[in-house]
C-alpha cells in the first residue's frame, strides 16, 4: 500500500498538489501542506514545489473571487459560504483593507476573504497581487522548514 501511494505521489506529483491545491482554495474543507512536505522529502525540487501550490492555490482563490463578483445568491448556490464566516471576513476587511489579501492562506477565514474582496469588487490587479504573495509566503516557509528540518 505504502508503495503504491508513494508511487502515485512520484508520478504524478506536480498534477496532484497543483489540483489539491486549487481545490484547497476553494470552500471545500481540503489543506495541500503535508503533500507539500511529502513531495519535498520524496526528492522533488522545493522551489517548483512551491510554485506549483502557490499557482494551484492562488487560481483557485480567483476562482472563489469571480464567484464573489458575481454576488451572494451566486456564492450562496455554489459555495455555501457560512454568514458567520463572510461578516467576519467583511469585518476584518473593512478594518484592515486590501492588506486582509494578504491573509488568504489562514485556515477558516482565507476563503472567506477572497469572497468578500470580489463582493466588494475590489479590483482584480490588487487582488491578485497581494494574495500571490501571501499563498506564495505560506508555502515557501513550508518549503524551508521541511528542507531545514530534513537535514
């Protein structure tokens, strides 16, 4: 079993955390970390590693944003957003500003956030640059971590 998978990850490595990746940021409850950990210690290289999460997460988060765009029925019949979650998502990015992008990457509330940047229509270029820079930050510490830790 424990060859298989770890024949499935080797594979097949970059298709599947660019895919969980999108799919982590989206609504749906998924994380792509350990499988970032887990392709770094299978000898794939850290930095296509990181690029890879941070492309599939951050295109995800645009989709969320479209959706958000679009408006709250839209986001309501496809996603489900939880209203706690999107009132304090609103609450911190009315606080905070554009700045809460940079957040996107917390657990819980980063989905949240990017539904409410496109509910705002806040325009996409600001959009898309802070939150490629916090995706970007999360995974490469992950990265770092997992190739100090590792030695």
């Amino acid at each position: 079993m424990f060859e298989a998978l770890s024949s499935f990850i080797a594979d097949y490595g970059y298709l599947n955390l660019f895919v969980l990746s999108f799919l982590a940021s989206t609504i749906l409850p998924l994380g792509s970390e350990a499988l970032v950990v887990a392709l770094i210690y299978q000898g794939f290289n850290p930095f296509a590693v990181v690029l890879v999460a941070t492309s599939g997460n951050y295109l995800g988060s645009c989709t969320t944003y479209y959706l958000g765009l679009k408006g709250r029925l839209v986001l309501e019949k496809y996603l489900s957003p939880s209203p706690e979650k999107l009132e304090k998502s609103e609450r911190l990015f009315k606080k905070y500003g554009i700045y809460t992008l940079l957040f996107t990457w917390v657990p819980g509330i980063g989905d949240a956030i990017t539904m409410v940047a496109g509910i705002m229509q806040l325009p996409f270029r600001y959009f898309s640059i802070l939150v490629f820079l916090g995706k970007f930050g999360r995974y490469f510490a992950i990265a770092y971590l997992t190739v100090f830790f590792s030695k």
